[in-house]
C-alpha cells in the first residue's frame, strides 16, 4: 500500500516571542516589537510560504503570547494539532540584539518557559507518520522534560523511515555550560539524514572547524547531506557524491534573525520533493537545491523578524534572476 503523507515537514520544538529592535521611542529609549519565532516554527513557517505543507509540535504558556502564536502558525496553514498549553510556565521570551551589521544575539527569559515542558506523553505521533520528513533543533533539549519527548519523537522518526533533519542551533546562554551543550547538541547527530550548521557550530561540535575535515567527520557518522551555512561567504556542503560551496545574494542586511531557518526551509521544500533518495543525490542537483536556499536566507536577512521576514516562493525567483552574488 502507498504510504499517505499530508505533511512534506512535521517539526518538533521551540516557538516563542522575539522581541525586536525597532528604533527608539521620543524619550530615546529603544522600542521593541513583538514578532513571533522560534527556529523549527521558522522553519515550517519557510517550507509553507514556498508552497510546502508543515505540522508543528510543542507547548507554549496558555497566556497571550501564546494564543498569538498559535494564531500565527494559523494563518499560516501550518497544523497545530500538535500544540499544547501549559499551565505551569509563560511562553518564552528572547529579545533580540542587533550589531551595526545587523547579526543578531540573544537575551532568553525561560526559566522555565513552556517549551522545556513538553513531555512525551503530549507529542502527536500520528503527525510524524504523516510526514516524509521530521525535523528539530537542539534547543528542545536543554532541559527535561522536553529533552526526553524529543528524543522520544526522533527515535520514532528515524524507526518509521521518515528523513530526519536536524539543526543544532547552539545558544550558550540556555545551557549550564560549554560540556553541556556539546553533549546535547551532539545527541541529535546520530539520527540526523540532513544537517545544517554554521562554522562555529562546526567547530564546537567536532572539534575541527576546518570545512573540509569537520564535515567529513560528520558524514562518517551516516549523515547523508551536511551543509555549512557561511553567512555573507554562502554555504559549503559535503555530501557522498562531493563537497562544493555556494556564494549567497547581495541582498543588503538588515536582521539576520531567521535567515538560517528561511535557508533550511528552503532545503526542506526541495527535498520533500525528492523523487529518490538523499544518498543518490548528484552534486548539480545538491547545488540547485542550496542556491535556492542561498536566496531564501538572503532576502530573510534582508527584512526585520523571522517568520515576518520569510520570503514566497516568486521572491526567490525573482532573487535569483535579478540580484547579484557575493564575491
């Protein structure tokens, strides 16, 4: 019997407040503005502006915040049958920090928030089976009991045939320390199909932030397609058939918040797509793919907020026609 699937992505993790800078109030304190986020709903909410069809799981605080985002993914037309209210925590915050160069950091108020909380008996594993990929990050297991449901959901995952896509999306202010962050961060490799990093994750993870030996370490461990994401230097990837790097477009900056999530959307969609399997993919077809990808990230970074900023599917065309490439 034909395996039916509703969803190309079923993410599992965070979704929150980001609370970004937007210019200053007549007294010359700086304003933040409220904007939905969280990198797997970033995610979802990038496949389905493209065209893709998502599901999220996670819990946020029955409070405001987390009416709105629910509403958000909503509109959308992302599934959140997977989301669940928590009684005992607020959803969480991050207020976003901006250098002149418009790269962000981050200031988290989750102590706890309610997306640490979910636990295994609340995820929706009838999405998963609905879906051809399942992906996470690493943020959903910085703490129990929201640890032990992710690893519950990606086992699932990887036992039902679905590909597993992971982003390890280190943010050392959410964990007790370096040890802990490489411990948890590395928990999700073992499973992953699709791996997408940045250069510092690289080298935190493995140890070597050499491109060429850090990704090969990585596809040693059965990974299939590891892409290493540059910022304005594009991406670089290795994969069975090679290893490449892709210049990025020369979209002006102006918030990086989500452009890495916009990126793995976009990675997202096209795989979903696959008519074979990761392991046949050809390097022209993997470079297709990522200049794709390249575009949908750099017209992220080029508006404020994540899921305000993803781009549509014309945008990226148009991009990729029209704008000219870095280096």
């Amino acid at each position: 019997m034909k395996e039916v699937r509703m969803f190309d992505v079923v993410a599992l993790g965070e979704l929150l407040i980001d609370f970004t800078p937007a210019g200053y109030s007549a007294s010359g304190n700086v304003l933040f503005e409220r904007n939905p986020g969280g990198a797997p709903a970033n995610v979802l909410v990038a496949l389905t502006m493209l065209g893709g069809k998502g599901a999220f799981i996670g819990k946020v605080g029955d409070d405001q915040f987390g009416h709105f985002l629910k509403g958000v993914l909503g509109e959308r037309g992302i599934d959140t049958r997977g989301l669940r209210f928590s009684s005992e925590a607020n959803t969480t915050l991050a207020f976003v920090h901006l250098d002149e160069r418009g790269d962000r950091s981050f200031s988290f108020y989750r102590n706890p928030g309610a997306d640490t909380l979910l636990r295994a008996e609340e995820v929706d594993f009838g999405l998963v089976d609905e879906a051809r990929i399942f992906h996470f990050g690493s943020l959903s297991m910085t703490h129990e009991p929201a640890r032990s449901a992710t690893l519950a959901a990606v086992k699932y995952a990887k036992e039902s045939g679905k590909i597993v896509s992971y982003d390890p999306n280190w943010r050392p202010p959410l964990w007790q320390d370096d040890a802990a962050a490489r411990e948890g961060m590395s928990l999700g490799l073992k499973f992953a199909d699709v791996l997408k990093l940045s250069e510092a994750e690289l080298g935190f993870i493995t140890g070597e932030p050499d491109l060429d030996r850090g990704s090969k370490k990585l596809l040693e461990m059965g990974i299939s397609l590891v892409v290493v994401t540059l910022g304005p230097k594009g991406c670089y990837y290795r994969c069975p058939s090679g290893t490449g790097q892709l210049p990025t477009y020369d979209t002006r900056v102006v918030d990086t918040t989500g452009a890495g999530d916009a990126f793995m959307g976009a990675l997202l969609f096209h795989i979903s797509r696959m008519e074979y399997s990761l392991q046949e993919l050809d390097r022209p077809e993997v470079e297709r793919m990522l200049d794709f990808s390249n575009a949908a990230g750099a017209l992220c970074a080029s508006k404020k907020g994540g899921i305000p900023a993803m781009p549509t599917i014309d945008e990226v065309v148009s991009c990729m026609r029209n704008v000219p490439k870095l280096g």
